[in-house]
C-alpha cells in the first residue's frame, strides 16, 4: 500500500479542516466498521458512483485507504463518450447532470484502473449499466474474475429488447437483470434503485426475489431547468438527474420504505453532505452511505461525514456506528 498521498497544494484552506476531522477520527473508540451483504468496510462512508470518478484525483488530496469503499464511475460493457455539452446545471440545493455515462469501458477499467486502486486498502464496488440483460452479465462475469469486491447494477437504463423501457421502472425487467447478474457474477451483486417509480418497494421487492444481495439506493431525480432568456433547456438532452442535498428527504423516505418490506442490506444515498445526514440514513435502514455531489464541493465530504458519524455514535453511547441501523422510531 503506497505511503499516505499529500493533500494538494491548491487545496487551500479545506487541508486544516481536513486535519482536525482526521484527529478527531483517530481518537474515537467507536467501531465504525460495518457489514455490507458480507462485504465488511473499515467504516460505512462509501464515495458514490458518477461523483468520484475512479479516485485519482481525489487520490491528490488524501488516501484513499480512509474510505469504507469506493464506487467507481459506472462502466459499460463498451467505451462511452457521453451525452453533448452543456450536460451539468446548478439548481438551488443541487446539481443537475446528464453526463451520459461517458467511461473507457470494462476492459480499460479492468486492465488501467483496477490496479491503481487495488494500491489502497479499500473496497472496490465496480457500478455498471446495461443495454440488454446479456450486457450485464458479461460485465459481471469479467469483473468478478478481475476481483472487485462488488458489483453495483444500475438498472436505470434504456432495455433495447423491450422498446426502450428503463429496467428500474418495471418490475418484471428488474428482476430479469438482477437475476442475469446474479447469474454471472462471483460477488456480491447490489441493485441500484431508481426513485422516479410510482412504488419502490415493488422493485425492491422484485430484485430482491430475483436474488440481489443488497440494494442501493436512491439514484437521482428526474429534472429540468430552462433558459428564461433563451427559452431553451440548460441542459443539451433537456432533462437530467437532481442530486444534492434537495433530494435528502426523498432519499431517507424511500430508504426506510424499502428497508420496512425487504431484509437485504442497503447502501443509502441522496444529499448526505454531513454527519447528521449519513445518520438519518442509516436509523431509516441503510447499513452504510454514499457520499456523492457534495464531493464536488469539497473533496473532503466523505472524511468530515465519517467522523461526524463516529462523534454522533459516541455521544449517543454506543459501541458500534452499525447500531444506527433501522434505528428511526416512528411515532
């Protein structure tokens, strides 16, 4: 494992505030690994899929190795461009992004970038979409035989066998994906739900019949902004996904629904830029989180969200940052 990376110089004055989350990190007496569907992470603080690329440049300014896992950008079978510019727009308390899944591919990931991370002491979760279910399971099986330690599913793509309808939306095509994935992959399989659905709990219900070993969720929120001046959509292909702290709400909603009607771990996601945010995810269900937009913000999200966790969970007198878990009292 290569020596801890310096921050970089431009960093500013994010690096003191780094150090001080850092110390506080060190000094808690708190177990703050966690259990996801048997993949163990030193501590449930994940960086999410599409916000962390594959972890070279945040690699500038810390180690990698601080993390519970990583995400990786999510892969097609074949290289990507991506969708036509301008694809990323602000919103109040978000971003709005239609990137287009632009990645090298499955094999450049395996053969160019697997090694790099494999440096550090982290999970690697490798996300990937499909056009057809066969799409998903060859990508499954290489990148079981190249050693990620898991595989996130993103079933909120187009089926090009079944007229363009997304996976995520319709049960019956959930479960065809996730049980093709199951069927080629030698790790744990994790489905990524989509929130524009009129019941989540159905899929979720569908993926977790079809065999899925643990669920992530939320994906982002269908949406759009439009040019008063110009009369057009900021966003080339009109319409794009909503993170950020907007979605927060949504996200601890559709977490503890989920985690209510289906035992499967869930890797919870939405708008967690602080401790406190990770927390509601977790007592709503979640056995570890993703930190995602507000990485572009701040590199360091992840680590101050981290052990925020673990002063949250030693306040409260707790051994164990798991003990979180489905911890939410409803009236």
């Amino acid at each position: 494992m290569p020596e801890k990376k310096t921050p970089h110089p431009e960093a500013g004055g994010i690096i003191a505030s780094a150090a001080t989350t850092l110390a506080l990190f060190e000094d808690s007496s708190v177990n703050m690994s966690v259990d996801l569907a048997g993949v163990v992470l030193k501590n449930p603080v994940v960086a999410a899929s599409g916000t962390f690329g594959f972890g070279r440049e945040y690699g500038q300014f810390f180690d990698l190795s601080e993390l519970g896992g990583i995400c990786c950008k999510g892969l097609t079978l074949h290289a990507r461009e991506g969708n036509p510019a301008p694809r990323i727009a602000e919103t109040p308390m978000g971003i709005l992004n239609s990137v287009g899944l632009q990645n090298p591919g499955v094999d450049a990931f395996i053969k160019h970038e697997l090694p790099f991370l494999r440096q550090y002491d982290v999970k690697v979760i490798a996300n990937i979409s499909g056009n057809t279910p066969e799409e998903y399971g060859e990508m499954c099986e290489k990148l079981s035989a190249a050693g990620v330690d898991m595989i996130e599913v993103n079933i909120s793509c187009p089926n090009v066998k079944a007229g363009g309808l997304t996976y995520g939306t319709r049960p019956k095509l959930a479960a065809e994906v996730t049980e093709m994935a199951k069927s080629h992959a030698s790790v744990p399989v994790m489905v990524k739900l989509s929130p524009n659905v009129t019941d989540i709990i159905e899929i979720a219900k569908a993926v977790a019949d079809a065999g899925a070993d643990a669920l992530s969720l939320i994906n982002t929120l269908r949406g759009m902004r439009i040019d008063v001046n110009t009369h057009r959509p900021i966003l080339k292909m009109n319409t794009g996904g909503l993170s950020g702290p907007a979605v927060l709400p949504v996200a601890v909603r559709m977490v503890w629904e989920v985690a209510s009607a289906v035992k499967l771990p869930i890797l919870g996601m939405g708008g967690v830029s602080k401790g406190e945010d990770a927390a509601q995810l977790m007592l709503a269900g979640a056995s570890a989180v993703a930190v995602g937009t507000a990485l572009f913000a701040n590199p360091y999200a992840p680590l101050k969200v981290r052990d925020a966790l673990a002063s949250i969970t030693a306040k409260q007198g707790l051994d164990s940052v798991s003990q979180l878990t489905g911890g939410v009292k409803p009236w």
